[in-house]
C-alpha cells in the first residue's frame, strides 16, 4: 500500500532530521518530548539502535535511499565505539546527564558553535541545525534540522561536523550502564542480520556472529540448559525471562538464514 510506505519513510525521515538522532555521533536517544522529534530525552538504549537497524534496512530496500545507508553505518560505528564490551557483547544504554544536567554531553551554545566552524560555513550551518544566539531549547542548542537530509553528508558538512564531534569526545561522557542483557543483544543480532542482508557489508554478519558467540559463552550455563537474563563485568545474573528466549530464537533464526551455519538451527 503506497500511502503507508509514504507515511512510514516520512517517520523515519523525521526521526532523521530531529534531535533525537545524534547528528555528530550516530545512534538514536530514547524517545522525544516534542512533537518535531527536536528535543530527546538523551538516554541512548540498545534496544532502541537495535530496533532501529532493522527498520533503516528495510527502509532501504523499499525506497533505496542512500541516506538510510549514511544512518546504518553511523549508529553501526555508534553501537562499535561506545556500547561494545569489546569482546563480542554490548551493554545496556548510556545516561542523559553529565555533570548532573540532562543533554550537556550533546548540546553546544552559539559561541561554541562559531568558535570551531569554519567561517565561510558558519551561517549555512546554522542555518541548517536551528542553531540560535538564543538557543533552541533551554538556552543551548541541539542539533537538528528541517532541511533535506541528503545535505548532511556533503564533504564540507562532514568536515564540520568532525571537528564538533571531536570536540564533543573531550568533554565528561554519560555514565554507561554496564549491563549486558540478553533480550537486548539478541535484538541487536537480528538488527546486525538484518542490516547485512539489505547491504552485504561483511563488518555486519560478523558482528552477528561475534555476538552471539559472546552470549552462548558467558549466559548459558554450563551444565543446568538455561540462559541468564544479563551479565555485569562477565558474571551472569538472574535466570532469563521470556522475552530473553523469544529474542533469543529469534536471533538463531535470522543468523542460520544469513550465514546458512547449520549450528544456528
């Protein structure tokens, strides 16, 4: 149906455009609190990338739209940088606050917006993010737009916006919850399958595989046949719960039908 298609890629679009999608560091926060998507609550949770790389996939396959990949590959390098455990599982979200004020880690005054870009860019990139002396909301400035989303990945853009991110690195991160949940990851790995099977992008799969590699490593017990419902710092917590063993299939499902491994079934 044509007029469903139209109004699920304008969400997606929207969502793109808003607050709610770090435009410098990839990834998507919680949810909104306005109706634009501009304003977040900037808690950023694994299930909601995972969640999301499925949608971005499909989205791409429907309409073939390059910015769908743009998106895919950022919240990808996201979810690599900042919720990998680095051994094949991912925690559990990052905080809102730093410095015990909501969004500080995300949100840039106009000073510091006009102290790093690069003059000649200045007032088309500010004009693009809704960057205001004033403020866009509370007195600081989130980035996002209501322009074409295709612009964002202009070379002069990117520039910029590197400059900001690596700017941004330097300040006091979000606490991250050290959580690695069951239930999440497996939605991840479907999200991995998923996002590898509109692509073909290798780094995806394998990413898949790792992890699930983690899971039955450190969440299944080693003689009783049950799976744990999380682990902190390796140590498995709590029996899992049902919404654990249905991600779970779900997961063994999508990684036998990408990679054909008949130990998945």
């Amino acid at each position: 149906d044509q007029a469903s298609i139209v109004h699920a890629l304008r969400s997606i679009d929207k969502m793109i455009q808003g607050g709610i999608y770090d435009h410098l560091g990839g990834g998507f926060s919680r949810y909104s609190v306005d109706a634009m998507w501009q304003a977040p609550h900037f808690e950023k949770m694994l299930y909601d990338n995972a969640l999301l790389l499925g949608v971005l996939a499909e989205a791409y396959q429907i309409s073939k739209k390059t910015v769908y990949l743009n998106v895919i590959d950022a919240t990808f390098n996201f979810l690599q940088r900042e919720l990998f455990n680095g051994k094949g599982g991912y925690y559990a979200a990052l905080d809102a606050d730093s410095e015990g004020i909501e969004g500080k880690f995300y949100t840039w005054t106009y000073d510091e917006i006009k102290a790093i870009v690069d003059p000649n860019l200045f007032e088309s990139f500010c004009n693009y993010y809704q960057i205001t002396e004033q403020g866009n909301w509370e007195h600081t400035n989130i980035l996002w737009t209501q322009s074409d989303i295709e612009q964002e990945w202009e070379p002069d853009f990117q520039k910029e916006q590197q400059k900001l991110f690596e700017l941004r690195s330097k300040r006091i991160r979000p606490s991250l919850d050290h959580k690695v949940i069951l239930g999440w990851n497996c939605m991840l790995v479907v999200g991995f399958c998923k996002i590898y099977a509109a692509t073909g992008n290798e780094s995806y799969k394998q990413a898949a595989i790792k992890c699930m590699d983690w899971i039955e490593a450190h969440l299944f017990h080693a003689t009783e046949g049950y799976v744990f419902h999380s682990a902190v710092n390796g140590v498995p917590k709590t029996p899992a719960f049902l919404d654990d063993y249905a991600n779970l299939i779900q997961a063994y499902i999508q990684l036998q039908e990408e990679t054909g491994y008949r130990d998945w079934e």
